[in-house]
C-alpha cells in the first residue's frame, strides 16, 4: 500500500520557508574577559564565553543550530504527512578537529520521535528534504562535515 502523504509531501510544501528574510543584522557587542553579547535584529540574545562560565561557545550554538533547523523542518513535514507527534527530541554530538581551525570534521543527530502515525519511510523522507533541500544551516556548513542523522520511533 502506497504512503500518499509521504508521496504527495513535496506539492504540500508549496511556500515554506518563503518568508525569510533576505538580509539577517544584529549585533555582538563585548562585556568583559572574553565574554560577548549577542543581539538579534528579532531581539533575541545570546551570550557567548570562550570559557564557558557565563554563555556557550559559538561551536556549540552552531551544532544547536544545526538540530534546531533539522528539527524544525523534520516536524513540519512529518505534520504535512499527518503524523501525530507526542513527542520529539534531538540528541546532538561534533567532534572538532584539535587543531586549528578547529571546525568540526562530524556531526551526529539522533531524532527521538513519538506518536501515530509515524513511519520510518516519514522519518526517512523528512529527513532526507531537510538535509538535501530545506535546512540553510546544514547546507551553510563546509562541505567535507560527515553528518549523520539517526532516530527512534515510538520508543520511550
């Protein structure tokens, strides 16, 4: 039996993401020792601390970003294709290159994910337009960044 809705998911998506804006400002602003202050232009903050006592790294917020994009994506799609979510969840991990730049040479994504309607044919499809197509921060990342994404379906 054929899965209309994971068939059918690239017509439904008609107009996501056509809402960003072209241009992102904002501001980084240094308060003290090697601490700064993010700011921004929707106003949101972020601090950021080379030692990690008052904000986190930008290495960290950058691998955040990168489960916050996927996530967001993997839900909306698996929502197109009428699963019912109960839960959802990433657990994230990078190793860094020690040595300068330390960029990350891999990323891991495990989705826990809970709910009807859930299949791994959905998880797969969704993941796939995310990492292929939807996630900007994703296809902002060097090229030679091995990434993998893993999930669990229905388990607590």
């Amino acid at each position: 039996m054929k899965d209309k809705s994971v068939e059918n998911l690239d017509s439904s998506l008609d107009g996501y993401k056509d809402k960003i804006l072209e241009v992102n400002k904002g501001w980084l602003e240094w308060d003290k020792d090697l601490i700064f202050n993010v700011r921004t232009q929707m106003g949101y903050e972020i601090e950021f601390d080379a030692n990690l006592q008052w904000g986190c790294a930008p290495t960290e917020a950058l691998l955040a970003s990168v489960a916050g994009c996927m996530a967001i994506d993997v839900f909306f799609f698996l929502k197109k294709m009428h699963a019912d979510i109960t839960s959802f969840k990433i657990d994230f991990s990078g190793v860094r290159k020690p040595d300068p730049p330390q960029y990350y040479k891999s990323i891991d994504l495990q989705i826990k994910v809970n709910g009807e309607g859930l299949t791994p044919k959905k998880l797969d499809r969704a993941i796939s337009l995310s990492h292929d197509k939807y996630c900007s921060v994703y296809n902002a990342l060097r090229k030679d960044i091995e990434v993998t994404v893993g999930y669990k379906l229905n388990e607590d």
